[in-house]
C-alpha cells in the first residue's frame, strides 16, 4: 500500500498587510531600546534579507480552524469523495485557536475535532488529533498519516496546516514582519501501486538542548508593554545557522533512503521563512553531492506574497503548483518531489514523494 496525495486546497486570508504598512511603526529591539533607523530603512532591509514584500492576515472574526475548514473543504471538494469516508484528520498547528485581542491559546476541544464537526461527519472511527512540532508540522502529519496508511490502520484522510500568527505578534519587534496567516490541507490515500510512487522515504530530527529556544514567547519589546503579556520571539541568527547546518543533512538523508537519485529531482518544496536562508539551504543540499549549480526552477516560492505562515506554507505553496497558480512550475504524474521544513522545537524533517 502507498500514500498518495488524492488533492488539495488552501485558505489564503484575504487582507494584505504590505511592507510599507509597517513604516508607521515605532521598532524596538530586545533591550526595549528605539531603533535608531527609521521604519522604513527597517522594512527595505528587511525585505531584501527575507524576500517578503507582503504578507496575508485573517480578519478579526475568523480563527485558525476556520482557515483549517476552509482548506479541507476545498481538498474534499477537489476529490469528490464522502467525507464519511475519511478515517483520520490531522490538523498542525502551534497555537490552535486565538481569538483578537486575547493572546490566548485555544485547543479544547481541538482544531481537528472543530474540522471534523465543520465537514458535518458522523464517522465515529475517523479520529482526529493536532501536531504541535513548530513549521515542520504538516511535513511531521505527512509522516504519521503515511505510517498509518502503510501498516493498515486507515486508508483515507486529511492533513492540515493551519496558523494565525498575527494574533501573537510583537508589531514593535521588526521580526515580526516574517509570520502571517493560512491554511493548506492535502487529501491523504492509501492505493496499491508501484514501489517508485507514492511516499518514498523521511528523515527527521529533533534538536532540543542549546537549540529549543531558538523561538520562544517572550515579553514585548515595547518598554511600557504589559509584562504578562507574550509574543512569539526568534534568535533569527541562529535559527539561520541551525538551519544551514542541519537542513541539507536531514534532506539528503531522506533523499538517500528513497534510492533515488538528485539529478531526478524535478521540485523542492522547502519551508518558506526566509528566502536567502532557503537559497543557501538548497545550495548547500546540493553541494553534499558535488554540485556547485542549483537547478534553474527546481524551488517554487510564495514567500513574497504570503510570508511565513509556519505549517501552512508547504501545503499552500504546493496546492498553488498543483492548481498551475504558477507558469514557470508545472508537476506531472511519475515527477519526485522533496519536501523539507525546519522550525521551533528545533525540529527539521524531509519527505520524498513520487507523483
């Protein structure tokens, strides 16, 4: 039995928060002291370390299982399967549900279990549960649902990524220019075929000693801020050079597995948190098996019009593909993909799958 990917879709918030919009904004860095450079020197420089021109919010009354609902919606609407059919959802996440203003997160009951309510399913045996592993949380669903389907324990079901991280920004930390917010889901199927389609291998690793507060919630860098109050924080620069090291390593190992060979690559589909740091990633991945050159294409990216949306981006950037929201990047049956993601915990994985 093989996991294949049946369909997919996505929920794509529909407010657009752009770099300029942020240029009203007073920056503070983690001393709680002004930034010197004015909002807009902040934003151009980000902008050219990050690739994101702009990001999408969700609006007030709309919450990360909404998003979540939305996209499978669309994913079981693009299978024309029963819904009754499905024997999982598995939602990723890293704080369920925040409601505006709050700060506060919201798992009871969880997401998966607000989904499974939302597509109206009364299958008792579909059972449904939330992954909190950081970005790496659709790829770790992937991984999960595949050993499910694999040792028999069901044949058919949803993974999701869904997050809404403007409701945990700290808008006078210049960083948090990177999050936003969406959802992608992928219809999961068990099917017998040849041993060169479907999921072909993964790898993943957790790093937890020096690096598990990489990212972390922390007080405003805002002098006056309420103490009581966290955000979401990063040590951006050793989150890249965590991510350099390590990334390439966890990709080729997975690569490795499958038997297959990098020359038969045809997409990557990397995390998207930063593009520069995803450029030098794929550099490096290729450059463990003696190449200088990336392959012209081979990444798709919509960071700059949708930035880090965490578990979201993988599964909404390859519905986009799938969907030919993208000229330049077409997949056909038979092409090997690799997925790959890195993110808080810290946490990588990488997945080789066969179209």
């Amino acid at each position: 039995m093989r996991t294949m990917i049946r369909s997919t879709g996505a929920a794509i918030p529909g407010i657009r928060k752009l770099n300029s919009d942020f240029a009203l904004h007073t920056f503070y860095d983690k001393r709680k002291e002004v930034i010197a450079d004015p909002p807009d020197v902040v934003t151009d420089k980000f902008e050219s370390i990050t690739g994101i021109r702009e990001r999408r919010y969700a609006p007030t009354s709309i919450v990360a299982s909404d998003l979540a609902l939305e996209a499978a919606s669309q994913a079981l609407s693009n299978s024309g399967i029963d819904p009754e059919t499905l024997d999982f959802i598995i939602v990723a996440t890293n704080f369920g549900d925040v409601q505006k203003h709050t700060i506060q997160t919201d798992f009871l009951p969880a997401l998966s279990a607000r989904v499974k309510r939302g597509l109206g399913i009364k299958k008792p045996e579909c059972i449904v549960f939330d992954l909190v592993i950081g970005c790496p949380g659709w790829i770790q669903a992937f991984i999960q649902a595949d050993l499910m389907i694999r040792c028999g324990d069901a044949k058919r079901g949803l993974i999701i990524g869904a997050e809404t991280l403007s409701r945990v920004l700290d808008m006078h930390d210049r960083d948090s220019m990177i999050f936003a917010d969406g959802a992608g889901a992928t219809l999961l199927e068990g099917k017998d075929l040849p041993d060169n389609r479907g999921v072909l291998a993964q790898a993943a690793v957790s790093h937890t000693l020096d690096e598990a507060y990489y990212l972390y919630l922390g007080q405003s860098n805002y002098p006056e801020s309420d103490p009581r109050i966290r955000y979401i924080k990063m040590d951006g620069r050793k989150i890249y050079e965590y991510a350099l090291q390590n990334v390439p390593l966890a990709m080729k190992s997975a690569l490795d597995r499958s038997g297959q060979s990098i020359k038969d690559l045809k997409k990557i589909f990397i995390h998207q948190a930063n593009e520069k740091m995803d450029e030098a990633i794929i550099k490096r991945f290729y450059k463990l098996y003696g190449y200088s050159d990336v392959p012209k294409g081979i990444v798709p990216m919509n960071i700059h019009e949708l930035g880090n949306s965490s578990v979201a981006t993988i599964p909404t950037l390859y519905h986009q593909v799938i969907s030919g929201e993208f000229s330049d990047h077409a997949l056909k049956e038979g092409d090997l993909i690799l997925f790959a993601s890195v993110g808080a915990g810290m946490h990588i994985n990488a997945l080789v799958y066969a179209i």
